[in-house]
C-alpha cells in the first residue's frame, strides 16, 4: 500500500484557520474584547449572518442556531434544599425544529393541548404560550386520580410553557420547558410528615423500653439489644419511606420527560390532530351509516 502524500508545510496559506481552532480563537477574541472594554452589548443578526458566511457557516444552520437559542426562556431559580435537591430536578425541556410556521405550529397546540392533553392557557404572546392543568371538575378528578396513563401525565405539573420560533418559512422550532417546583415540593413535604410520624411512633416504643428497663434492671443485656432493635427498625423505616417516596417523584418525572418527547414527535411527523368533536364523530357516524344513491 502506498504511502499518503504529505503536504509540504508551505503549502499551507499562512492565513488559513483549522476548523477545530475557530471556536477557540472567536470565543478569545470575544474575551479580550470585553477586557478591553470595547465589547457592544448586542450584533445584529445582519452582522451574524455576514461573519458566518465569511468563516464559512452554512445560513440555514446559523438561522435555526438563532432560533433555538431565541426559544431558550430563564427560569428563576428554583427552591433548593438537601431533601428537594436530592429528589432531582424541577424542570424538563425539550426541543425540536418541525415543519410548519409559527402560526400553524400554534394552532395544532392550541387544538391539542387543551382536549388530550387536559391543560388551559395561562398567558399567551406571540411566540409563547403558557399553559398549565385545567382548574375545572375534570382537572380536579384528573390530578386526584394520580394522572396515569399516557394522556394525562402533565395534569400535574406548575406550567408548560410552549415556545414556537421561526427557521423559515416551512420550518420552526419548538421548545417546551416543564415546571415541576410543585410536585417536587409535595413530596418534601410528605417525605418529611410520613419520616417525623414513624419516628415518633417508634420513640414511643423507645420510651416503654427505657421504663421497663428502669423498673426492671435485672436483665441489662436483653434491655440494650431491644433498644438497639428499635433503632434499627426506626432507620430502616425512614430510610424505606425515602425510597419509596423519591422514587414515585423520579416516576413523575420521568413519565414528563418521555410525554414532551412524545409531543415533539407528534409535531415532527405530523401526528398531533385532535379528533373530531364528539357530534362530529355522531355525525360521521351518521353519514357513513346512509347508503349512497347510485345515479
């Protein structure tokens, strides 16, 4: 096999930048520029446009770049502490670039949403809606009934926020950001209720040792093996009810996460088109029921 040409190092143009250095050397120059205090609060998206063709960038790529990060939203910071932060996050995302406008992507949420997905708009602007769980008697049963199933897993979460931006005139991109800050806080509170009453259950157990063992100190040994018992079993129990209860969370969450990927599937391949009313399903019925005349 014969050996690869090597390129004579001078025939390299000296002004040439390896791709795998233009990151680094533009992500530099921003940095010195803002040490010497030179650097603009903002770059047009004209200026954007005319550095990328000049390093190269295809405008398609940097334009649906440009959307993604404009679907970007910041949160504020959500509550922290060592129970919440350990059991897990509060916030799902998600993001895709499907076909269809904005006003066309809108619409099949709008249609959507509400009936198969049991949510209501909480604010609305032109390229973001807000939704969260319907506050009406079938809201309310949902969320009592523990959401199950594929349907109805975000019946339970603060807001989704729906975040539509514009490629191009066929193209958008989607983002959803789900908040969570108050199922995870429900659990807090339940984990900490359900551990502070098994632990007092058991130093009550505690107690009636302790008062046998001071009426009767006849038995030492069999006194401090209870106690150690009971220790043990209050532990385990704590330790029990926080597996159990931090693993319904990471269900709850998990079951969020994959119904906004599935979402985005829908909206990628086309699928999210709510069904017929239900006088309209009557009325197809109906129809389809009347033979048709020959002529």
């Amino acid at each position: 096999m014969a050996d690869e040409p090597v390129i004579p190092r001078d025939a390299i143009p000296q002004d040439a930048i390896p791709r795998d250095a233009l990151e680094r050397v533009l992500a530099r120059a921003t940095e010195l520029q803002g040490v010497s205090g030179e650097a603009t609060e903002a770059i047009s998206e004209s200026r954007l446009m005319e550095v990328a063709r000049e390093v190269g960038i295809d405008a398609q790529h940097l334009r649906q770049a440009l959307a993604e990060e404009r679907a970007r939203i910041a949160f504020d910071a959500p509550d922290s502490g060592p129970i919440l932060d350990a059991l897990g996050t509060a916030l799902v995302d998600g993001q895709r670039v499907v076909p269809g406008s904005v006003a066309q992507v809108q619409a099949r949420l709008d249609a959507w949403l509400p009936r198969m997905e049991g949510l209501a708009v909480r604010r609305k602007t032109p390229q973001r809606t807000s939704w969260e769980p319907r506050h009406d008697p079938l809201g309310n049963a949902l969320r009592a009934l523990g959401a199950g199933g594929r349907r109805f897993d975000l019946v339970r979460v603060d807001q989704l926020i729906a975040t539509v931006t514009p490629v191009d005139e066929s193209k958008s991109v989607v983002r959803f950001d789900v908040e969570l800050s108050g199922a995870r806080r429900a659990q807090r509170n339940l984990a900490l209720g359900v551990v502070v009453g098994v632990n007092a259950l058991l130093f009550g157990t505690l107690s009636t040792i302790a008062m046998v063992a001071a009426s009767n100190a006849t038995n030492p040994a069999g006194i401090i093996t209870g106690l150690g018992v009971v220790g043990a079993v209050q532990v385990g129990a704590g330790y029990g009810v926080w597996r159990a209860i931090k693993g319904a969370y990471q269900r709850t969450l998990s079951r969020v996460r994959l119904r906004t990927e599935q979402l985005l599937d829908e909206l990628e391949h086309g699928g999210m088109k709510a069904p017929d009313s239900v006088l309209g399903q009557v009325t197809k019925a109906l129809l389809g029921a009347v033979p048709s005349r020959k002529l």
